[in-house]
C-alpha cells in the first residue's frame, strides 16, 4: 500500500513539475501571453502609421496642395512674388 501511494506521489509530483517548469508550462504560457501583447500593440502602431502614409499617398495623388505644401516645408520653395522672411535666433 506505501508503495502505491509512493508510485502514486512520484507521479504527481513529475506532472506538476512538467506543468511548472517543462514545455509548454504555465510559465511559457504566460511568457506567450506577454510577446502577444506587445507584438499586438507594436502592430497598432504599425497600422496607425500606415493609415497616415495612406491619406499623405491620397493627398499627393488628388491635389496640389499637399504638394506644395510638402515642397514649401522639405525644399524651402516660395511662389512667384511672395517675399520670403527667415528670422534666425541667437543663442
């Protein structure tokens, strides 16, 4: 009878011990859980900046205002007959 519940006792002990600490365990699991969550909210990210891309793609092919806009700001240009102040600080 002590030796059954021995065998019995090892056993149990072997599959905690692989629910704890082996493959697949509890720890991975959560492990998991954790590199789902982040690899999700870097994906939002990611989605959030590509729907932003999107609409700028959008602007540049519809219009010439995002256009010069975007020339105004990247290249420095001005329209003809406009006067161009730069006001410059000293440190």
């Amino acid at each position: 009878m002590r030796v059954a519940i021995a065998a019995l006792a090892a056993v149990l002990l072997v599959l905690q011990y692989q629910l704890w600490f082996g493959h697949g365990s509890a720890r991975d699991v959560w492990r998991l859980k954790q590199a789902v969550a982040a690899q999700r909210s870097e994906n939002a990210a990611l989605q959030q900046r590509n729907r932003a891309l999107e609409a700028e793609v959008r602007d540049l092919k519809s219009g010439l205002a995002a256009v010069e806009e975007r020339a105004r700001r990247e290249l420095g240009m001005i329209r003809a007959g406009e006067i161009f102040y730069q006001v410059v600080e000293q440190e």
